[in-house]
C-alpha cells in the first residue's frame, strides 16, 4: 500500500503538488508520502492508497460502486466488472457479469454471497464458495439498487433479496415449490429507486422524492422522509445511506444531514391504523459542503464531503476540488468538525461527488474511500502514527515522551530510534549539550551506542559537552574512551580536568597512563595547583600515599589531614613536623600526639627547636594529655610559658615537681614575675625573701597576710609586722585582717606614736566588735554543749532504768537466776549472772561470754 498525502482543508497555499498517478507501484510497494501541516492538529486518520493488482484494474477500467467485509472488498466498475479483492488490493476472483456499469453491490452479512445490478437491466446473485444460490435476472429496465437479505446464506432464511427496478421496489423470495423466486412489489410510483440498504429487519431506500423505510416483521412500510430540496439533480447529488446500528441510521443528501432513529409506538396511546414503529428524526444539520459518504466513530459522524465553494488548495486551482474526510460531532442544530482532511485523490478534478463512494467496517474504525480511480483506506491512527506525526515536526521531546509511557505499543518506532533522530537533529542544530542531555535516555546502557556517540562527538570536537553524560558503570566503556575525555580537558581545562579526576571511578581508565600525562603537561605549567592536586588524588588512588602526601603538603591542601587518617599515613609524617603544623596546627599537633610509637616527642622537639611558638603549643598540648610524659621537657616549658602564655605559668609551677627551682626563679625574675617568684622562693624555704618582694613589690599587704597564713611561723609573722610599722596602709591591713593568727595587741603596742594610721579607730572597732563575737560564739557553743550533756545524759539513765528481757540462768552457775533471793548482775549485752558468780578482772566486774567470744573472733583473725 501507498501512503495517501492528507491535507487540512485550512492549510496554506504553499504546499506540494500531487504526486502523480504514474508513480504508484503497480506492485503495491510502499512509496510514503507524509501530509504537510502547517497547524498543530495531528489528524484522526492516516490514509494508505490500495495498490497490488487494483491499480492495474483501476488503470484500465473505472470504480463505479462497492462493498465492503471484513473479509474482502467487491468492486463494480463502469464496463460491468465486479472484481473480489482483499484489504491488500490482491486480486480473489472476479466475474463479468453485466456489459455496463454496475450501480450498486450488496453482500450478506457472512460474505458468502454478492448481489450486483447495472443499467444493463440483468440482476446477478453470485456465490464465492457454492453456486446453489446462485441466479442471473434480466429486467426490461435498468436496475440502479439491490440489497440482499442480511440472512440470505443461511440455511431455511428464504434467499430474499429486493431491487430497485425502474420506480418499483421489487422483493424476491425462494419459494419452497421448485425452489424458484417468487417476486411481490413493496412500492411504486414514486420516481426511480436509487439506493437500497438493509440492516435487521427493516429496509430503508431513497427515490427523486425521499427515503422510506419498510418493516420486514410486520410488512409495512412505517415512515417516509422527504428531500429537503426537490430541485436537486439525482445525477448530480446522490443520496446517502448509513445504518450506525440496528436502530439508528444516517440521511445524508447534498448539504443536509439527518440523524434518525426507529422508534416503537406508545401501545397505549397507539392509533390501531398506524404502524407499530416509527422514525424519530434527532437531527438536522446543515454543512458546508456536499456529502458523497456517511459513517460513523463511536458517538462521532464520519462524513465523506464535495466542496465546491470556499478557498482552494494551490492545485485546487482547475477543476473539481479535492474530496475531505470530516469527523463531525453532531449537536442539537449544529455541528463541531472534530477533523477534517483534504485527500490526494488521482485525477480528483475530473470527478463530480455522485463519483465518490465512502464505506466502512465500523468494529475496526476502517474507511474506504472510493473514486474511479482509487481505493483508500483511512485508518485509526497508532501509537507509530503519532510519534511519525510528532518527528516530522520536530517535537522530538513530545514524541520521547509520549514513546516513553507506552513503549509496548510501538512497532516503527522505539524510545532508541526516536532519540537518535532526535540527537541528530541536535547535533545538526548545532545543540550539542541538549544532544549530549538525550544520551542518557537514548542510547540506555548500550556500551556500543555510547562509545559510537562519544567518537562522533571527539569528531565534532565536543568531548566537553558530552563528559558531564558519561555512564561510569552500566555501561562501562571502553577504557581509552574515559582516557580520551580526560586528556581533552588536560589539555583545554584543567579546571574540568580536575572536577572529573575527582567524580569519575578510579578504576575506569589506566592510572598510570593518565599520571604521565599529567607529569607531560606540568613541564609546560610547572607548579600549576589545580594540576598538582589533580596528580595527588591520582597518586592516592595508585596507593602511592607518600607522593600524594607531599604534594598536598606543598600545595597547603586542606584535605592533607583527612588523607593520612584515611590511609593511616602517620610513619609518613616523622620528616613533616613543621609543614604540618604550618598547614593546621589545630589538627597537626593532635594528630602527632596519637602517634607518638611513630613520632617520638624528641623527634617533635628536634624539629621544632627554630620555631618556639610551635615547640610551646606542641608541649602545652602533651602537658595537658599527660604530665608525666612530658616532665622530661617541663624546664623548657618554664621558659615558653613565660614567652608566650604567661598568664598560664603559675598554674604550670604550682602543678609540676620536674623543673630545676633556681632556673624557674632566674627566668621569672628576668622577666618580672614577681608573684612566680614569690611562689617558688616559698617553695624553696626562702619566706623572708618571698615577704619582702609581696611587701616591697607587690606592695600587697592581703597578699602577705595570706602568704603568712599558708606558712604559720610565728617568726615570719614578727617579721611581716616588723616591715609593716613603718607603713600605714599594712598596719591598717594587719589589724583588719590577720584573723586570730596574731595577738592585735602585738601591732597596735608597736605603732609609733608619731605615726599617722588612717582609720585606726575604725579597724579598733572592728577588732573589739570581732572579740566581743568570738566570745558571744563561745559562749553560745558552751550552753549548746551542756544542753546536749544533760540530754544524752537524761537519755542515757531512762535506757538503763527501763526494764529488759534477760536469760533465766547464771552462765557460769547454770542455776536460774530470778528463782534465788541474792544480789543478781546485768550487763548491757542482757547476760545475767548471780553476785557471787560475776567475774571480776583488773578493771572491775565482766561478762565472761562476750569476753570469751571476743577472743575467739580475734584469734580466728590472726590466725588468716
């Protein structure tokens, strides 16, 4: 079959010719032709020209009528042919039957049997499979209509057939005698019966007046419906018949179409004289052009249209116009055209539409259309139809899309086929990253496809744009596929360079191809950052930490410290001390204080000696994790303290034994720490010099006063009010706060009386009022302890004077003990013994058992 170009009726001028009829394959090759459309309506339909033996045919004779099945189409032609052929245009059989043109072909519903009539006045009933039915009539008048029984193959259904003879509506039935028709006349008198369509039990037929319709149950005819124009020409505008269902069925004549439907009469309200049934007419509408066709699509109306008036199509110029296929939805007195296609009709300007022929078979939404010359077939449109609509127009997203949703309906075309045209047009386009973008979902995990695109892209020198796309895993390609991309961007961007060295799979392309590659390009960008770092993470994926390590270190790389926790590179780091902390001594120094196996302290210290700030914060950090480590180097911390943390130093002093005194001395004194120097001349015994520099540097007489309370010698107190009579602010100072560690009368009979004390008077107040309460205290603490004797005591007497359960015998008499009239003892362990039987010791009287017991416990310990 040949694919039919289809117009929009609404389409510019600017469109092709028509292809030309001597183009067809005779054989029925495919000779494609897509539709041109300059708007976004896709069409219903596409429409495929029969080919194979019926262009031949139609080649040397011309189509006057048909009929179609689903299994085959029948054909009658001007020179009274009526040829059999299937949906492909091969020919099935053929009879020569009439000598003129064949007006109307009508087959039983089991297409077994084909009824044909001509103006050559013979009727003929012809079987494909058996001639038992088989009949040929001559008439004395041309037949223009015929239809058979939709039963007629069936067996005991009568054969009946009717004609259209002349004006007369003709029903031909098998008599049971002989097995001959019997003829009987349904109607006359109404002008030629032209057409002629039976569904069910009714028969519908169009003269020069209108249509009737019979009722073969009751034999009646039921309705009439009269043409809307008497003046039209029969030759000119053919009535149109369309039975859409066994009740409903289509009028169409000239620009008028009608919708009808077979109604049962109301028993109750019917009229005994009027027929049972009845024809309700729905519809009227009016069109825009002539109607040569009627079917139907579900709720829709398919319309087979002659224009004669309205724009034309540029080769619509001379002549007839091109017939159109219109999808109408009907409405109360109007209509929507849903879609409306101009066809390419061989030789369409000659033809009149009384020369056009629409049929269908409606399960499949398949419609022929017929002309002297062509047979097309208009056809649902595929999911392959839709996406062939959408490529032609450049909407390759749409038809990806639309592939996507519903892969398993595609037969053409598949979501790989569209997107590879879809890149190709990109890539034509010059939009190589949105070609680059659609690789992903074209070519899937084709390692094949993939490799093919990266090569055509290196080609069109866009390796860049693809990168960004490329699988690394499902598929893996090719390794020198991954070598290339990489050695593009080292040699264009190493900005890119990096970032993918960075993303990429280490395991993707050769390590060592790609390290000297690097090493190459860095001759002529020595000391190039981006590239040393990209040479280190190739170094680490290599395994070669050490190498990576130290380039991180040069470069000052942030990612220095996570690399040897990574790798657990610390027995790299002994040689690195200082370039480590330089980078981060945050992170350096506790990184060398969890790997001292691998880097020793002196090691740290050696290599820190030209940087004391380093070396300070190095062995502050190991003096705070663990003193007792550190202590061989708390001398050298004495001074770094001093250099750089002062305020820590006498923390640092009071805290560590492992430091020469005289040398923390000399280091404080240097730099005038008087009150580290106070603390350790106190440490070494020196209190008088410590005094003496609180006194006389500190000038701190609280301070005094506290060191002489720590220390608590009387001849250090002598000495503090000795240096203090000379100095009002001291004795001042003494009197209000050296406490009960000294007499006040000591430093107030010392003061000279020339000597000026500001607020003397007040810090004797404060001295009297401090005794007066410590001997309110005293005497306040002596009255609660008294009070508390007497109550213990008071408590002590009622617990003895209370009486208490005792055992009956003398422990050491064995005889009872309440029962004698003598003095008897009790102890406060409730043992009782007779007067005369109570032991007696060095210490007075006591209880033999708890005395015995007792050294039994103390031997059992001993004896452990």
């Amino acid at each position: 079959m040949e694919e039919v170009k289809c117009q929009s009726p609404n389409e510019s001028d600017n469109v092709e010719d028509d292809v030309n009829e001597d183009e067809l394959d005779s054989e029925g090759n495919e000779d494609s032709e897509y539709s041109e459309e300059s708007d976004d309506d896709e069409p219903v339909h596409k429409y495929e020209r029969i080919g194979n033996n019926l262009a031949n045919l139609l080649s040397k004779d011309a189509a006057s009528c048909m009929a179609v099945t689903d299994k085959f189409i029948a054909i009658g032609t001007h020179w009274g042919m009526v040829h059999v052929i299937d949906h492909l245009g091969n020919n099935i059989k053929e009879f020569s039957v009439h000598t003129t043109t064949v007006n109307q072909i009508s087959v039983d519903s089991r297409g077994e049997y084909i009824g044909s009539c001509s103006d050559d006045g013979r009727v003929c009933l012809t079987g494909l499979y058996d001639a038992e039915n088989n009949q040929t009539m001559n008439l004395d008048c041309p037949v223009k209509a015929i239809a058979l029984d939709p039963r007629f193959a069936r067996p005991h259904s009568g054969n009946a057939f009717v004609t259209g003879t002349g004006d007369k509506l003709v029903w031909y039935e098998k008599s049971s005698w002989l097995g001959r028709s019997k003829s009987s006349v349904l109607h006359s008198g109404e002008g030629p019966i032209r057409l002629i369509k039976w569904r069910s039990c009714f028969l519908s037929w169009a003269n020069d007046l209108g249509v009737n319709v019979y009722d073969c149950q009751f034999k009646q005819r039921f309705s009439y419906i009269a043409k809307d124009d008497p003046s039209l020409r029969p030759e000119l505008h053919r009535c149109n018949i369309y039975w859409k269902d066994d009740t409903t069925f289509l009028i169409g004549w000239a620009d008028v179409l009608k919708i009808c439907v077979v109604r049962d009469r109301s028993t109750s309200s019917r009229d005994p004289d009027l027929p049972s049934r009845c024809v309700e007419i729905i519809a009227v509408l009016r069109t825009e052009w002539s109607i040569c066709g009627l079917a139907s699509k579900d709720d829709l109306v398919v319309a087979l249209a002659y224009l004669s008036e309205g724009p034309r199509l540029a080769d619509e110029m001379d002549g007839a116009r091109r017939p159109q296929l219109h999808v109408i939805k009907p409405l109360i007195n109007d209509y929507d055209d849903v879609n409306s296609d101009a066809l390419t009709v061989n030789s369409f300007h000659l033809y009149r539409s009384n020369e056009y022929h629409l049929d269908c078979l409606l399960e499949e939404s398949v419609y022929f259309i017929l002309s002297p010359q062509d047979l097309i077939i208009a056809r649902p449109r595929d999911h392959d139809d839709h996406i062939q609509w959408l490529v032609e127009r450049g909407r390759f997203i749409e038809a990806l899309k639309s592939a996507s949703e519903s892969p398993s309906d595609l037969r053409n075309y598949s979501v790989a086929s569209i997107g590879e045209a879809y890149m190709k047009h990109l890539i034509e386009e010059g939009e190589f990253e949105e070609a680059a973008r659609q690789s992903q979902t074209v070519l899937g995990r084709s390692k094949q496809l993939w490799e093919e695109q990266v090569y055509k892209f290196a080609k069109l020198k866009q390796l860049r744009v693809i990168s960004s796309y490329l699988p690394t895993r499902e598929p893996r390609l090719n390794q020198t596929v991954y070598e290339l991309i990489l050695n593009e961007f080292l040699q264009s961007n190493v900005d890119r360079f990096a970032e993918i060295v960075n993303d990429w799979p280490s395991d993707i392309y050769d390590i060592h191809t790609v390290i000297n590659a690097v090493l190459d390009r860095l001759v002529s960008r020595p000391g190039d950052p981006v590239l040393l770092e990209s040479l280190a993470r190739l170094h680490s994926y290599d395994r070669r930490y050490d190498r990576a390590l130290s380039i991180y270190l040069d470069l000052s790389h942030p990612n220095t410290f996570q690399l040897i926790d990574k790798h657990n590179l610390a027995h790299c780091i002994n040689d690195k001390v200082v370039a480590l902390i330089e980078l981060d001594a945050s992170k350096a120094i506790p990184l060398l204080l969890d790997n001292l196996q691998h880097v020793p302290i002196e090691t740290v210290v050696d290599q820190l000696e030209d940087f004391p700030r380093y070396l300070h914060t190095y062995l502050d950090s190991l003096y705070k994790k663990d003193r007792a480590i550190s202590k061989g180097f708390h001398s050298r911390q004495v001074q770094l303290y001093a250099d750089y943390e002062p305020h820590k130093l006498m923390d640092f002093l009071k805290d560590s034994d492992y430091y020469p005194l005289p040398k923390a001395v000399k280091v404080c004194r240097d730099r005038g720490f008087t009150a580290e120097v106070v603390y350790l001349l106190g440490r070494m015994g020196n209190w008088k010099e410590a005094l003496r520099l609180i006194i006389e540097d500190l000038k701190d007489v609280r301070k005094a006063i506290e060191f002489a309370k720590d220390i608590q010698d009387n001849e250090l107190w002598r000495d503090l009010i000795e240096y203090s009579m000379d100095k009002p602010e001291f004795i001042r100072g003494l009197l209000q706060h050296s406490g009960t560690h000294i007499n006040p009368l000591q430093v107030v009979q010392q003061i000279p009386r020339d000597l000026h004390v500001p607020d003397l008077q007040v810090s004797l107040v404060k001295i009297l009022h401090d005794y007066n309460l410590q001997v309110s205290l005293r005497e306040g603490c002596s009255r609660i302890l008294v009070s508390d004797c007497f109550s213990l005591f008071d408590r002590l007497y009622r617990g003895v004077k209370r009486g208490q359960s005792v055992s009956s015998h003398c422990p050491v008499c064995r005889n009872p003990v309440l029962s004698c009239s003598t003095d008897a003892a009790l102890f406060q362990c409730l043992h009782t013994y007779h007067g005369e039987c109570t032991p007696v010791g060095p210490h007075g009287i006591f209880c033999n058992v708890c005395s015995t017991k007792q050294q039994k416990d103390r031997s059992r310990t001993l004896s452990r």
